[in-house]
C-alpha cells in the first residue's frame, strides 16, 4: 500500500505512461523502423542466399575484415590510454589542464571531413609527422592501414576518457589509502583494488568508440588511400555499390556490418555483466 501511495504521488517529471510512451515512439522511429526496412528489403526482397552472394566475394571480406580489425586495433588502443588520460585529469592538477580536458571534445565537435584532411596532411608523404616517421622507422602512414588506424583513435578517443572520468572522480581515495596500510603494494591496489572498480566503465567506452570507428567513413577516406583489397573499407564499399545503383548489394554488406557489430556488442555486454558480478562478489 504504501508503495502503490508513493508511485501516486505528483511529481514535476513526465509520468510512466507518458515517459514509456514516448521512449517507445522514439525508439521505433529512430532505430527499430529503419533497421526493420534495412533486415525487410536484406532478407526479404532480396533473399538471404542472394545476399550471401554478394557478401561471399574477395573485395567484400577484405573491407570488412579492414573495418572490423581497425576498428578493433583503435579500440584497445583507446581503452589503455584513454584510461591512462582520464585518470590523469581527474587525479592531477597541472597548467593547461583545462585546455586538455576541452581538447578532448574535439573529435566531437569536428567535422570528420575535416579531421580526415588535417590528418592526411600531416602524416602523407611529405607531411610534417609522415616524413619524419618515414624516414625515421621505415614506415608509411598515410594511403595505409596504419593511418586508418589513427584515424579511428582520434575520433574514438573521447568515447573512452568521457565515460571513465565519472567512473574514477567516485573512486573513494581512502580505499586506496587503506589498501597501502594494509601493505599491498601500488601495483597490487592497482590490479586487486582500481580496476576492478574501472572495469565496467571502461569496457562501456570500448563499446562506444568500437561501434563509432566500425562506421567511420569521412575522416577516413582522406587517409586509407581507398585501394581495393588493401585500403577500402567496408562504409566505403557501401558508397561504391549505392553510386553504381546497387542498391541490393549495398544493403547485403550493410547488413553483413549489422550482424557482426551487433555479436561484438552483445559479447562485450556479457562481459560487462560478467565484470560486475563478479565485483558484487567480492
């Protein structure tokens, strides 16, 4: 009774048949009904063995084995150091502390077209950063997968430090403290005491920015070098196949990305869940 009382109660919010009403609008507009056309006129009109078809070609796997391995590759790389930086924002006071922290945003507030020009110039050839690592360590960045990798750090970077911040300013630093009286070492605090607690947060902002770097295209054209079997990705391919009016054929390979995405995604919250299970446990 007293519970039925309190849900009754007024209250300056949106009440639960509004609020899940309108949540239920939005979703199905935004995601579930253009989702529902894509899977409709995939599995449908064009049939699933058609599909397979198109997807089961050399130049298809190519782009999207690209995608997915440098979406992955920036990824991990996010995960470390944009931990790495977040920590040092939140636990550190240092000058220009501030204009690092707005920097961060950058890559939100830019657009991608712009990003993928500034890039290409400063690692091509004959760029600043591009000449010097070529002539330094042998290697070429731009026009390879090396450059579409740096393309997708920068612009999955902020996914990981914003989502971990929040995570790490609630880490109390008496549990630290205490940890370090009891003896354990910092290595040990670290493993056995922080990232446990950073665990959750921190595969959230993998998630973000690896289902944001599988789908980059603008900043990434200007820099991958766009060589079929070598550089294409499969956005990229997905733009081919709609400018020859294959319409079909883009719609096979876009929902080939759907699936895969959508296991990577379901894998990395199975394992979220697993995380924090198991420091409800402990």
């Amino acid at each position: 009774m007293a519970r039925t009382f309190l849900l009754r109660q007024p209250t300056p919010m949106p009440g639960w048949g509004l609020s899940f009403g309108v949540m239920a609008l939005m979703l199905s507009v935004i995601v579930a009904l253009p989702l529902s056309v894509l899977l409709w006129r995939g599995f449908i009109d064009f049939g699933a063995g058609a599909m397979w078809e198109v997807v089961n070609r050399p130049r298809v796997w190519s782009a999207l084995g690209l995608s997915f391995r440098a979406a992955f590759v920036a990824s991990l790389f996010n995960l470390v150091f944009g931990v790495l930086l977040a920590w040092v924002l939140v636990r550190y006071r240092f000058p220009g502390k501030r204009i690092i922290d707005a920097m961060i945003d950058l890559p939100f507030a830019l657009p991608t077209a712009v990003a993928g020009i500034a890039l290409t110039a400063i690692y091509a050839p004959n760029g600043v950063f591009g000449s010097a690592i070529q002539s330094t360590f042998g290697i070429r960045v731009a026009y390879t997968e090396w450059g579409i990798w740096i393309a997708l750090i920068f612009v999955g970077l902020p996914f990981v430090v914003r989502t971990v911040q929040p995570v790490i300013e609630e880490i109390d630093r008496e549990t630290e403290e205490a940890s370090a009286t009891l003896g354990a070492s910092r290595l040990r605090t670290l493993v056995r005491i922080v990232l446990p607690m950073l665990a959750p947060g921190a595969l959230t902002g993998f998630a973000l920015a690896l289902a944001r770097s599988v789908g980059e295209y603008g900043s990434v054209i200007f820099i991958a070098g766009n060589l079929p079997n070598v550089t294409e990705i499969a956005p990229l391919l997905i733009v081919i196949r709609l400018e020859e009016f294959d319409y079909d054929g883009a719609v096979a390979i876009a929902i080939a990305m759907l699936t895969i995405s959508f296991t990577l995604l379901l894998a990395i919250n199975l394992i979220q869940i697993w995380s924090r299970r198991r420091m409800g446990a402990v």
